[in-house]
C-alpha cells in the first residue's frame, strides 16, 4: 500500500492506494469506530463489494446502514439525493454520523454532496472503484449533483477524511469504463507532467491489460498531482482550474447527448481533442504536439469526435457551463505538452474550427 | 447605524443595525459593485422593499436578477430552491456572482443555502426585514431547507458576506410575526444575559409598540449575544447548541402542527416555557426563575402550550430532531436565568411532566 497525503491544514487527508484494501478494517477504524455508517453504493457495485466493506466497516466497529441506489449519471439529481436523505433520516442517523461513498465517480459526488448538506454537513470517506474516481473524482472534494440546465451545477466543496483506492476493485471494472478512466489519467500528463506523458506512451497497453503495477503507478501519479494542484488551490480561485483541461468541450457534449449517454471519460477525452486544436489555432501548441495529444487519446480507445451536434449548439452549451466568468467562456488549453494555461475571449470562429478539426 | 463584528478569522463580517439601511448604496458597494447580483424575495416583501433595494444595488453598480419566490414556511423545500437555480442559471449568474436574501427567515435560509451549494457556493448579503430575521436567523450563518422527515435536515453553514438590518422595515411587520420575533430575542436573555431579561421586563410594552430605540436596543444587545456564541463555535460542536434553547421541543410543534402552522418562534416560545418546567424537574432551576421565564413569555402574547399531540408523539418527534445525538436526545436547559446548560439522558416521566406543566 502506497499513502499520499492532500494536504489542506485542517483539511488534510490521506489516500491510499493498493490492492485488497476495500477489506482491511484498520484503514476504517480511525474514522468509523463507534459510529453509525451510511454506505451509499449503487446496485451494480453492491453484489461486488458491499459485503467485504460492510464486514470490514463492523470489525472496526461501525453500525452500518446500506443505502442503494441507482447505476448511472441519472443517481445525480435531486430526487435520488432526496431518497438517501430519507434512508439516513428513517435509520436515524444524526449529525455524529458519517457516509462511505463506495463506486465511481457518481457515486462519489452524489454521496459527498449528501455528506455536505445533511444535517448541515456530516463527514465522510472516499472509497472509488473505478479508474476514474480513484484518478480524478474521488480526490479533491468537489460534490454535486446536476441541474436541467447543466452538469454540476448544484454542489459543494466538501474534503473527505481518507481516500481508499482499492487498485483489486477494477479488475470487474467493464472495459469502457476502464478507458474512460484513462482519459483523465493522460489528462494528468498533459496538464503537468510531459514525463507522465511518456511514461502513459510506453505503458499504455500495460493499463489496457490491467496490470497491477502500471495501474498502481498511473493512480499514484495521477493522485500526486491533482494533489499539489488542489492543494495550492482547493476552491478553484484560480490555478486549479486546469484540472477541467477538456472539460468545457466535454461538459457541453454530455449536456448536448443527454447525461448518461457519454461517459464523462469519453466526453473529456473529445473535449482534450477539441482544445488541443484551440491550442493550436491560439498559437500556443505547436501541430506535432496537438497530433502526440490526439494519437494518445485514439491508443486508448477514445473518442476524438463529440456527437453530432451544430457548432452553434456547441457553443451554446458552453456558455452557460459554470466556468464562463460574467458570460465569457474560459478554456484550459496546452502551451506544451505538461503545460496548462487559461485564455479567455478566443474568437468564436477558432472555437468552431477546432470542433471540426479535432475529428480530423 | 450601529456596526458590530462576527470575528470568524477569514469569515469575519460586520453586521449593520439602523433605520433606512436597506436604500444606502454605500453599504452594498464593497460586496457587489460590477458585479451580477440576484436578489431572492418572496410575493409580500417585494411590494414593500424591492424596488428600493435594487436601485440602491443599481446604484452600487450591481447587475440586478430579481428572483421572486412564494411566502412562508414551504418556501423552504427542494422545489422552491429548484426555480432559484432555474432562474438564475437562465440569467447565467456564473461564480463570480453574489445572491442577497431579502426577507425573514425563511428568505434567509432559502437563499443562504442556494448560495453555499448554487455552483459549489457563491457569496451572499442577508437582509432581514422580520425582528425574528434581524435577532437570529441572519446571523450566524446556518441556512437549510426542511425535509418532509424533519425541519431544516438538508443546508449548509455559510456566512454572509455581511447582513444589513434595517429596524425601519419593522414598521411593516404584521403583529403576530413581531411578537414571534421577541420570543428570539427573550430566548438570549434567558440563555446568556440576566441584565437583558431585567431590561426586556422593563421595556417589553415598548417593544411591542415598535419604539424604535428600544428595537435598535433589543437587535443590538440579540446580535452581540449570538455574535459572541457563533465566533466561539461556528459549527456547533458544543456551545453552540446552547442557541436551540426551547427549539427541541419547539422543532417538535411545528413538526406535528404542520410546518407553517405555527411561526417558528411561537413554537420556540412554547418550547421555552416546556424547558423551563424540565429545568426545573431536572433541580437545576427554581420555581420562581421558571414563573418568570413563563411570565415574559405570556407578556409578550405568546403561547405557553403547544398543539394538543400525545406526549408520545413529540417524544417520537424529538427522536428524529437533528440534534439527538447517537440517538439520544440532548436538551438545552436553564440553570438559572441568564445560564444554559446541555442535558441528556433526561427520564421520559420527566419530559412528560414538563409538556404538560408549561400550559399551566
């Protein structure tokens, strides 16, 4: 077992990272011990893992209450919120409570925005199984749930007190889901790190195959470094907003194909595709560096195109996504690969070029 | 204008008492100038103070979004917050906006939490036009919606930026929610300041007829109170819950009265007097303090008996009350006027005999 540590004062946690840990009681025991326990997990994760967990959650002496509720993007809305604020009000649990977020990256936001709100805020853990949450989702403390008008919109920063990331549990992991999660793993490289960036082009195939080593290493690195970003920025004032390197394309494609019909990976890896063009047309990456951006994204099995959808509607959906400050819209684009940088106020001619352009 | 300070390190704000407060531009300047401001009231404040509030804004070189919402108690629901995230995602308020609450308590809480999680949390100004709003519910940061399982179980602790009170939108306030205000601002004399229940039976009749020194006084001496407990336990880990004197109880009347059958603080005031007579059960206060307790409570026109439910029923309604710990419920009793004290593990008989004494 690898131990990081996020480090925020108070706020500090740490986040393990190994094979076999969803089962190892004294990971819970210094946060669960005597405790009530809602375990919100969904119903595809429940056959697989909840027993382990809640076994290991009672042998560190924790009261657990399951809450299950539905796979998918469509668990992060109110209504699903609503039926897990029932299930801990029906069991009673009060404000010395704590919730176990035990899935991906839904189940992660979902949960921790229901530890952020209920009662005014109970604690909470992280416990990610799949590549995604354990890379990306479950680190950091971004909460939410959706809005009709756009992903993420109703949320909360809200730090967990220990991340487990249980590498064992993405071996049932489908592999959509396991690129999916790549996605932002590379995102990691192209943000910060041009060595990861090297290291993901000589192991790709490694990940593919799940071996445990390459997967250990690309969590741990991908932990280390939202880590430091988050660290330096946990309420993204500023610099951590190039972790959404990707994303203002990406939010706006699984807006514009209906939540839940893109992973959120696949969107991400289409959006790094699109804003890899904008780098270019900015005149910030140079075209070789674009194309080494683009043929990553394609190895991995990953969509270099959105849906069809009109430029018009494109940009349409990416005013209103929550990072257009007073109306303009904000991109993280590349100044080299490993080297993120924000620009506002890019003409809406690059932008509809670089949506077609990023197909290419 | 008197000015007083909630010290909260970072979160400090200052609070602002005096008539004709809500027109001054000056106040609002430093918090919204150039910048997009939603102002959330509701169908009976706005006739009254909107317009005077948005020109005051527009004059502050605030961007206005007015968001109107029902009166009352079931304003504090899901879907009344829903239709302020509608609103202003349809104006395209991103992070860089600011919300101000315009109303009682209910605004406050309603807008407050939209405000902690709208975007993962933007600023806010409280602007209390209810005595109830201006003693208590504006200050301190604690903002929630009910559940159909319990009043305020879903919000948020989020701190205003600053809260403006203007005593001259009291001229305005129908005389039942006056007097529900008071049983507020009694409650801090009972709980902390001895002196303060001496000037209260002193100047009661003046308070109730709307003089306006002694509702400057009585906001002022409420806010210093609270302002003291909230900078000394933001979050309630303790001395906080001292604050919820006469609300165990009270919670429990507006819960099986319906919510919205009684005011909140004809409620509180009832649940005071039930204290008071478990207080005095409990041997920790005499006779005679809880007659007076009794007495300033009957003064001021509110009741000292709650809905006619079995004792049973607000025990079973207790249980649920947010603040039992592990189960267990915890009372704020007084011992002596001027002193509370946290109990648990009170005998059943015991709270039995109190329900029944307090209507006598």
């Amino acid at each position: 077992m690898q131990t990081l540590r996020l480090a925020l004062g108070e706020r500090s946690y740490p986040i393990h990272i190994g094979a076999g840990l969803l089962g190892e009681p004294e990971l819970y025991r210094p946060h669960v011990r005597g405790k009530r326990v809602g375990v919100v997990t969904n119903r595809v994760v429940a056959p697989l893992y909840l027993e382990r967990v809640q076994r290991a959650l009672e042998k560190a002496e924790a009261r657990v209450v399951p809450v299950l509720v539905e796979d998918g993007e469509q668990a992060k809305s109110w209504s699903v919120l609503d039926r897990v604020f029932d299930a801990l009000l029906a069991a009673r649990l009060g404000r010395d409570a704590l919730l176990v977020a035990l899935g991906g990256g839904v189940i992660g936001d979902l949960a921790g925005f229901a530890a952020a709100v209920y009662q005014r805020g109970i604690p909470f853990l992280q416990l990610p199984t799949t590549l995604l949450a354990q890379v990306d989702s479950s680190v950091g403390g971004k909460t939410a749930i959706n809005h009709a008008r756009g992903k993420n919109m109703v949320g909360a920063f809200h730090q967990p007190l220990a991340v487990i990331a249980d590498v064992a549990s993405l071996d049932t992991l489908p592999e959509r889901e396991l690129r999916a999660g790549i996605a932002e793993v590379i995102k990691h490289g192209f943000i910060l790190d041009l060595e990861f960036v090297g290291w993901l082009e000589a192991n790709l195939e490694k990940l593919l195959a799940r071996e445990r080593a390459a997967l250990e290493h690309a969590v741990r690195r991908s932990c280390e470094l939202k880590a430091q970003v988050v660290a330096a920025d946990e309420r993204e004032s500023g610099l951590r907003a190039i972790l959404n390197f990707g994303h203002t394309f990406g939010h706006a494609i699984e807006a514009g194909a209906g939540y839940g019909e893109w992973l959120h990976g696949e969107a991400v890896a289409a959006g790094m595709a699109m804003a890899a063009e904008l780098s270019v047309r900015a005149g910030l990456l140079s075209a070789s560096d674009a194309a080494r951006v683009k043929a990553l994204i394609a190895r991995a099995g990953l969509p270099l195109r959105g849906p069809a959808l009109a430029p018009e509607r494109y940009l349409e959906l990416m005013q209103v996504d929550k990072k257009a400050a007073a109306g303009e819209v904000r991109f993280v684009l590349l100044e080299g690969l490993g080297r993120a940088a924000l620009r506002g106020g890019l003409d809406e001619a690059m932008i509809r070029e670089s949506l077609a352009a990023a197909a290419q």
